[in-house]
C-alpha cells in the first residue's frame, strides 16, 4: 500500500450517475407504483443527483408503446394507462337486485287488479 486513498469514482460510487437503463428502470417503479401522475419535477427530485428524468420517460413511453399499458401524458404529469382497446377487460357487469318501493307496489297492484282477466 502507498497510503492512496481511492475514490468513489474509482469504485462506481454511489454517488455516481446512474446509467441510462438504471434511470429507466427507476422511472418505470414510481409510475407503476405511484397511485398518482407524477410531474418530470417530482421525478427529478426523487432520481440520484444527475438522473434526467424527461430522457427516461421518454424511453419507457418508447418501450411500452403498442402493448397492454402505455404511459400518457395526462397534462403535466405521466402515468401509466390501460390500452384504450383494452378498455373493455376492466369492465364488469353485476346485477343488482333493488326492491320496489311501497308506492310502487300499491300501483301495480290497482293496475293488476283493474286488468281484464280472459280465458285462454
């Protein structure tokens, strides 16, 4: 040892900017995650020092484009989307049983009663 000290950049530092794949990766995680559309400003603040956040959404809107999500631009913030023609998937139907209320039941009952009654 020559009592050289080595430095963060020498060892990949955390500090590092991380690379463009990472950025993308790190985008990607709070769009999915996050249960509103987040700004390229609270992006920034959340990427390591370094990070472009408008490169990266860029790239993961490029990667996600023609399959079941997509991220849109939904005024000045970016979220992830199910594919307009996918829309119908999300839908369900239900029944739903609703009981006639007394006014109801009394009218249908003076017309059921008032309705002529024919052999058949």
């Amino acid at each position: 040892m020559t009592g050289e000290r080595s430095t963060g950049a020498d060892l990949g530092s955390l500090f590092d900017t991380p690379p463009a794949a990472e950025q993308e990766r790190m985008v990607e995680a709070m769009l999915f995650a996050s249960a509103q559309p987040l700004t390229l400003a609270e992006l920034e603040e959340r990427l390591p020092a370094g990070a472009v956040a408008a490169a990266a959404v860029e790239a993961v809107t490029r990667r996600y484009a023609g399959r079941g999500v997509h991220v849109v631009r939904i005024g000045d913030a970016y979220a992830f989307r199910t594919a307009a023609d996918l829309g119908f998937l999300m839908t369900r139907e239900t029944v739903e049983t609703r009981t006639l209320s007394r006014a109801a039941t009394e009218t249908l009952a003076i017309i059921a009663y008032h309705q002529p009654v024919t052999r058949a």
